[in-house]
C-alpha cells in the first residue's frame, strides 16, 4: 500500500484554484455590493466552474512567429475606422441601396485558437459578424452588411486576416 496514492480531495473539488479565486472574485465585483448571499453564490461558483472547465476537451494554443501581430493590429485598425465610416454612410443612406447576406469562407486555419481570434476579428469589423463554424472546423459563415462581390470579401478575410493568423497559430 506503500506504493499507491490515495486521491487528492482537494485536487478533485478545487482542480485549478488560481481559477476559483479568479471566478470567486469576478462574481463579488459583478455585483454592487458584497452580501452574505453573494459571498455564497460566488464560493458555489468558485468550486463549481473549475470542476466542469476540467473536464471539457483542452486544445493548448501554440503559438509561432509574433513579427507580423504589430502589421496586422495596425491593417485591423485602419479597417475599423474605415468599416465605421463605410457603415455610418450605408445605414444613413438610402435602405435599398443595402444588400446583406451571407457567405461561406473557407478556411485553411486549423488551430482552433486562430479560428476564434479570426472570428473575433471579423465580429470586431463593422458591416460582418462571425456567425457560425461548421462542424469540420473548415469553413466560416459570416453576414455582411453589404455584400456585393463575394470572393472580394472572402479574400480580403483570407489576405488580411487569416494569413498573419495562421503564423502566430501555426
């Protein structure tokens, strides 16, 4: 019995306490005031959260080449502004003149990390929002505001955003 370890209760209903300090506290500041019942909340909370977090299925983020990140921070600026400007002129305007959809973009990212900031990204973007990622992790569906040229848009995506994502996330 020398050789084997009994289970750790503290391992099993705290599996990450740095996470449990994190959500105990996120949940006080949540709230205007600190009562005995949000002090409860927030330790149900604190224990509950990790031991589910534990259990879901970890992708690690690798991560590669950060050069092109100031390139890319700055390329997603300028499209902010322009996209706010572009929107403004668009929903002040005329609404026929106004053609949503949405598009299909293909994906040849796979790290699942890089997907999320590219549809972060995209969301971030005024006139497109991230809307749905097929099962296969392949492909990307995204409304635009005003769609007039598909492949324009889905290679802007891919040019702009996709290419410098998958060097950092290789």
């Amino acid at each position: 019995m020398a050789g084997r370890r009994r289970p750790d209760w503290r391992r099993r209903w705290l599996p990450s306490p740095p996470l449990s300090v994190v959500v105990f506290c996120f949940w006080l500041l949540m709230n205007d005031q600190v009562t005995t019942g949000h002090a409860l909340m927030a330790l149900a909370l604190a224990v509950l959260v990790p031991a589910f977090a534990a259990r879901l299925d970890r992708e690690f983020a690798r991560i590669g080449s950060l050069r092109g990140v100031p390139r890319m921070l700055g390329i997603l600026a300028l499209d902010i502004v322009r996209s706010n400007i572009t929107v403004a002129l668009q929903v002040l305007g005329p609404e026929r003149r106004i053609t949503p959809g949405f598009i299909w973009v293909p994906l040849d990212i796979a790290n699942i990390h890089g997907i999320a900031a590219l549809t972060s990204i995209i969301t971030l973007t005024p006139g497109t929002v991230s809307s749905a990622l097929s099962d296969d992790r392949r492909y990307l569906l995204v409304h635009v505001l005003h769609l007039e040229d598909a492949e324009q848009v889905i290679r802007q995506i891919k040019t702009r955003y996709e290419a410098p994502l998958m060097e950092i996330f290789p």
